[in-house]
C-alpha cells in the first residue's frame, strides 16, 4: 500500500480510491510487532532481574541468528512464489557436515569452509532449476531435496562427529566484536539484513519480486525474467542456508549430520510472523526482522521465567495465528464502510480466537504449579 | 511514505534503546562482576579459619537437566533428584526442552545460565557441541556436572557414570547362574547385531567370566543375533529351544532382544524350564518379571543417577570438592563416591554395580 507510483495518475488513485481509514494505517503488522516487543521487553524486565542483562542478550542472541540468516531470502521466496523452501535447514546440515568432512580428512578449515558454501550454492541452484524450470511445485521441489540433503549428511558423517575446529573459525559463531558484547554472527546478519532489505525494497530487482508474487503471467508477459528471478532467489536461499550452517557449526564447535534439523519450520514461523504474506505478493524485511526479535526476546524471556519448552511452543504457535487472524479481522472492519461485512468469516476468526485464548488461559491455570516450578 | 520512514526510525530507536539499556545495565551489573570472584573465593578463605564450620551455603536454585521433557526414564531421574534435594535442603529444579534436541538444549541452558543458577546438571544430547555453552557456564561461576549422557570433558566437571563395561557383564552371567540354579546347565546369548560394538564388549567380559571356577557349571552353547528386531529376536528365541531342548538360560544383553525372547518362552509355554535375563526396561518386563518368563534382569537405577547427580553438584556449589581426581564426597544413602579420572570418560564418578529388577522392586518403577 505504500507503492503508489509517483505519477500523475496518483493524484487520479487518490481521487477515485476508496478512502482508507484512520484503522488503515494501523492494520500494518509491524505496528502490532513493535508494539509486542516493547510489551515483551517491559513485562519481562518487570519478571526477571536477569532480562535486561548485556551480557545474558549478548549469549542468547547468537543462539538465533541461523534461524535468522536462512529467514532473509526465505521472506522472499514466499513473496515471489507463495511457497516455501522446505529443504533450508537439511541444506544447512549438509554443508555443515561436508565441512566437517573434509576439515577431518585434512583439508584447511577456510577452504572447507568455502566449498561448503559452494555446495550449498549449488544445492539451491538445483531447487531453482526444478522449479524455474521444470515449473514443479517449490512444496513438493523442496520437500525431495530436504530428506536429500539430510541423507547426503548422514552418508559423509555417520553417527560421527567432526570436531576441534581451530579458534580463528569458531570465531563466527562465538567470537564478539572486539571492545564490545556484539556477537559476530548477530552483526553479520545486521550487515545482511539491511542489504536484503534493500534489494527488497530499493532495487528493480525487489520490484519483480513482489510482481510475480502479484501475478506472475502478467509479469512474465511484460518482459520479466520469471524463471531467472526464481532461480536466483533459490541460489541465494542455498547460499544462505550454507552460511547459517557455517556459523552454526562455528558456534557448536562441531557439527553432527543432524544439526539443525527442523529448523525450516522456524525459519517459516519467523517469516510469516513478519507480515509476510504466506499467499506471496506482500512483506518486508523490516517486518521480519522485528518478528526475528521478538520470538528471540519472547523466548529467552520465557526461558528466564523457566517455562517449559512446550509452553513456549504454544505461545509462539499462539501468536503466529494471531499474525493470521488479526489483518483479517481488521480488514472486516475497515472494510465495513460501504461493502456488507462478511459476518460469517467475521464470526469463524474470532470464534477460532476465542478457543485459543480460552485453551491458552486453561493450559497456564492447570499447569501453573508446574510452570512456577514446583 | 510517510509511515514507513517512521516505522524504520521507530526500529531503529527500538534497536538502539534495547542495546543502550542493556549497555547502560552492563555498566551498572559491572561492580557485581568484579565482585562474583570476591564472594565465591570469600569461603576459601574463610575455611581454613573454621576448619569444621560447614562450607557457606550457595543459595539459589539447582537445575537438573535433562534431554527432553516428558520422557519417563528422566521423570524418574528427577524423582531421585527431588529426594536428595529434600535432604539437602535445596531447590532442584527439573528443566529441559520439549525435543531432544542440541540447538534446543543449548537456547535452554542459555536462559538458566543467565539466572546464575547454584549448578546444572545435565543430560547432554550432543556431547561436543554442548562444550563451549557448559565453558560459558562455568565463566560464570556455575558448577556443571553432566549425567546419563555427558558433555566432553572440555565443558564440565564431573560425569556421573551409571555403569562400566565389566559390571554390565559381570552381572548378566551372575543373574544367569541364580536363574540356572545349583546344577548349571546350557545358556545361550541373544544379541543385538553382530557388529554392535556395546554388545560385543559386553559378551567378551561375559566370556571371561564364565572362565571363573564358581560358573563351571554354565556351558555357553550359542550366540545368535536378533539384529535388535522384534521378529528376529523372537524367531532366533525360538530356534533356540528347538536346538537345545535343555537350555536353561536366554541372556539378551539388548532391550529389544529380552523382551521377544521373554514372549518367546511365554508363548512355547516354556516358563519354569528356561528363563529370561539380560538388560530391559521395567514397563516393558514388568508383564514377563511376572510371569516368571523373565524373573530378573538389571540395568542401572535412573532414580539414583539423578539422586547422585544432586549430590555432586551441590558439593561442588559448596566447595566441599572442586573436581579434582581422588577427591571424596558424601551421597546420602548412596554412601561415599570418589573422584576418578579416566583418559576417555575425563572425571568421573561411579554410580555402582547395575541395579537387578525383580518381581519384588519393579512396581516402584514406572519408565
């Protein structure tokens, strides 16, 4: 809603548009989530003496940068083709084991390290093909390669692990910024955020995103390279997936062919969770970066409070439906002026609501002595 | 436009604040850095004052760890953990995350950390790549001990060992004997796979014990290989009564393997004449312990592996050990544990011999 071109006829849209109302503005998600991290960041300074402790961030916030670093071109994969890449953390353990692979077979960590990352590369570039190419479904494309990847990581490790990687490389994923308590790996995805942000929402490039995204044969037939554009993104994907791979095994020390299994199903939770729109066409890595931040500071807030890890799976998993339900509900409303509101659809998201407040409020109330840490 | 801009500077603000805050809040916790060092050597100064006068209490919570939640066999860890806490005086408490997973345990052990806990004990899902968060931990002056499954030496103190190798062997050849009775008689081995590395160690010390004059009367005429599948398990079983009508005992050093070849002689009708033993689970033997399929079988005690485990961490809360090969320490009704070091396990203590399940102690277990 913010790309109104700067042309004449915008003077024209904004004549013949429907008014937007005041609600409007504030239907943006990353209102909701700054809003939600600023009440995270009081409540839990309120519960815990622990919480706003250098230090303690500093810890815990490298243990989500690889989920963070594989959620940037996944935010936009989903706008670009309204699916996700399933095989980003089965990528991540390969690269990592085939890092490990050769680190324990001789080879110089920083040149594993590179073809790592290679591989990964070309692991994405695979996907893009079967699905750029070959037009299969990204779900099913990606959904193949996941338990492909993952075996690939078995098969080179075993049920071994590398380890004893050399100070200079355990740096990315435990080293901070000299003079300071900035994690390296948490300044890396700084560093790549903003230029993913700005390739989202500065370049051309970003533009055919969100186009395709929109309508992808009326983007094809004014000229755009659909098929490239796809493949780039799952190139990139791979890439990324491999980096994060990297970084995680830096931070472990070691790598196991199973590290990081599952977190795709996080990465696409943090994605979505940032506004972007699961049916492809709308987000912003402004969104997903405050998402990334509040699971992080939700979590670590929980964790201090110790709740157990289930719980704090539904208050995420609670949140991630609210992320769905709310913009729906609030469009209803805004919608309301002039256009019969669709009482039905209306009903069904708030009664779906309702039983998850309900179960949630049930759940804390039953198991508070359990939760209090009795 | 307009609101954009505004929602990236308001982001940026947030960002800002959260680091200044948390800076400003580093700067202001700095003297309590500089002083932690203080207060935890204070006692070792004070000790040699008052040589009697119990070591000064840490006070604050201890948390057991274990793999995952919601698993009975670290339930019943816990349960031991919770009786020994009891006698100590202490808060234990029992956290861990919802999979057994490193990644999960790590973001866990994270956020104990950051509540400087008394000490952690934990039950490592990934022995290595736990070494450099159990390091951050004891940076900040908190005792880790690991139990059941360890971290590498590098990122603990001391591992609470549930059993070795020779005693897991040991025991099965005695328990077989009890079951053979006064007269001896033939015994066969139902394994795991042939190349289980577990198993075959355990079957060499099995060997060697029956070597010793008091088991003369114990003839091993078999080792067969279920693969630690149901069906093969039971189908080896079977053959085995069909090959040797006089077999006395089945001896199945694997959880898989003990309960089919129990099945097995439930099912022939051959309870009373040839008996079951090895390593199990109680709910999954309970049925055949009995019956009388199985009457007796060991494994190691979860209940007093978390019992230990408390122990361990609180004397080296309190300073009455600080982890050092030799060192000795009281564990309540366990008795007295010693310190060892061994060049694979690092330091470690014992729990002692397997604990053998029989029909008498096994409904006070349920994992």
């Amino acid at each position: 809603m913010t790309q109104t071109p700067e042309t004449q006829s915008a003077s024209l849209i904004k004549e013949f548009a429907p008014r937007r109302s005041f609600l409007a503005d504030f239907q943006r998600w990353e209102w909701l989530l700054v809003l939600l991290i600023v009440v995270v960041i009081v409540a839990n300074t309120r519960l815990s003496p622990h919480f706003l402790d250098a230090r303690n961030i500093s810890r815990t916030s490298s243990d989500f940068m690889e989920l963070g670093l594989m959620m940037l071109p996944m935010a936009f994969i989903i706008i670009t083709t309204a699916s996700v890449d399933l095989s980003v953390a089965s990528n991540l353990g390969m690269c990592a084991s085939f890092m490990g692979w050769l680190f324990m077979h001789g080879v110089n960590i920083w040149v594993a390290a590179l073809a790592a990352l290679a591989l990964g590369t070309l692991a994405g570039f695979l996907n893009g093909n079967l699905v750029a190419r070959l037009k299969l479904s990204p779900l099913v494309v990606t959904l193949g390669t996941y338990a492909f990847y993952r075996g690939v990581a078995y098969v080179l490790l075993g049920d071994q692990a590398a380890r004893g990687y050399p100070k200079a490389f355990t740096y990315i994923g435990q080293g901070r910024i000299p003079g300071t308590l900035i994690p390296f790996s948490v300044a890396l995805f700084v560093v790549l955020a903003i230029i993913f942000g700005l390739i989202l929402h500065r370049t051309i490039f970003g533009r055919y995103t969100f186009s395709i995204g929109n309508n992808e044969n009326a983007t094809l037939y004014s000229g755009v390279p659909v098929a490239r554009v796809k493949i780039i993104l799952f190139t990139v994907s791979g890439f990324m997936a491999a980096l994060a791979g990297l970084v995680l095994a830096a931070r472990f020390g070691s790598t196991r062919p199973d590290i990081g299994t599952g977190l795709e199903l996080a990465v696409i939770t943090a994605a979505v969770l940032g506004g972007v729109d699961i049916n492809g066409g709308r987000g912003t890595i402004v969104g997903t970066v405050l998402s990334l931040l509040l699971i992080g500071l939700m979590r670590f807030g929980m964790g201090l409070l110790n709740i157990q890890g289930q719980v704090q799976g539904i208050v995420i998993g609670l949140l991630l439906i609210l992320s769905i339900l709310l913009p729906n509900i609030a469009q209803q409303i805004s919608s309301a002026r002039g256009v019969r509101i669709n009482w039905r659809s209306a009903l069904i998201s708030l009664g779906i609501l309702a039983v998850f407040v309900l179960f949630f409020l049930f759940f804390f109330w039953s198991r508070a002595p359990v939760i209090a840490g009795g | 436009m307009k609101h954009r801009s505004l929602l990236l500077a308001l982001t940026t603000l947030l960002l800002v604040g959260l680091l200044v805050s948390a800076c400003g809040s580093a700067a202001t916790k700095a003297p309590a850095a500089t002083e932690a060092p203080a207060a935890t050597e204070a006692p070792a100064t004070e000790a040699p004052a008052a040589t009697e006068a119990p070591a000064t209490a840490c006070e604050g919570d201890y948390v057991l760890v274990p793999k995952n939640l919601g698993n009975p066999y670290f339930d019943t860890a816990n349960n031991g953990a919770q009786e020994a806490a009891k006698e100590l005086g202490i808060t234990v408490l029992y956290q861990g995350s919802a999979t057994a997973d490193a990644t999960e345990q790590i973001t866990l052990l994270n956020s104990l950390i950051a509540q400087q806990p008394c000490g952690l004990a934990i039950s490592a899902n990934d022995a290595d790549a736990l070494v450099p968060t159990g390091q951050a931990a004891m940076d900040a002056n908190i005792p880790v001990v690991t139990w059941d499954s360890a971290i590498a030496p590098d990122g603990r103190t001391i591992h609470i060992n549930q059993a070795i190798l020779h005693d897991i062997g040991a025991i099965q050849i005695q328990m077989a004997s009890e079951l053979a009775g006064p007269d001896g008689g033939q015994i066969a081995i139902l394994s795991a796979t042939s190349t289980a590395p577990n198993q075959n160690a355990w079957i060499e010390v099995m060997k060697e014990e029956l070597e010793k004059p008091e088991y003369a009367n114990l003839e091993l005429v078999e080792v067969v290989y279920g693969d630690d599948d149901d069906t093969k398990s039971y189908n080896e079983a079977q053959a085995l009564f069909t090959k040797y009508p006089d077999l006395k005992v089945i001896i199945a050093p694997t959880t898989v393997g003990i309960a089919a070849s129990a099945r097995a002689v439930t099912d022939a009708e051959l309870i009373g004449k040839v008996f079951v033993t090895g390593l199990g689970t109680p709910n999954q033997m309970r049925e055949y312990v009995k019956n009388g399929a199985a009457p007796q079988f060991a494994l190691w005690n979860p209940s007093d592996l978390g019992y230990l485990a408390v122990y361990a961490m609180h004397a080296l809360a309190n300073g009455e050990i600080t982890a050092e090969a030799g060192q000795t320490f009281e564990a309540g009704k366990l008795g007295e544990y010693t310190i060892e070091d061994d060049p694979d396990l690092g330091l470690n203590v014992l729990l002692g011999l397997p604990f053998v399940y029989n029909a008498e102690n096994i409904d006070d277990f349920n994992w």
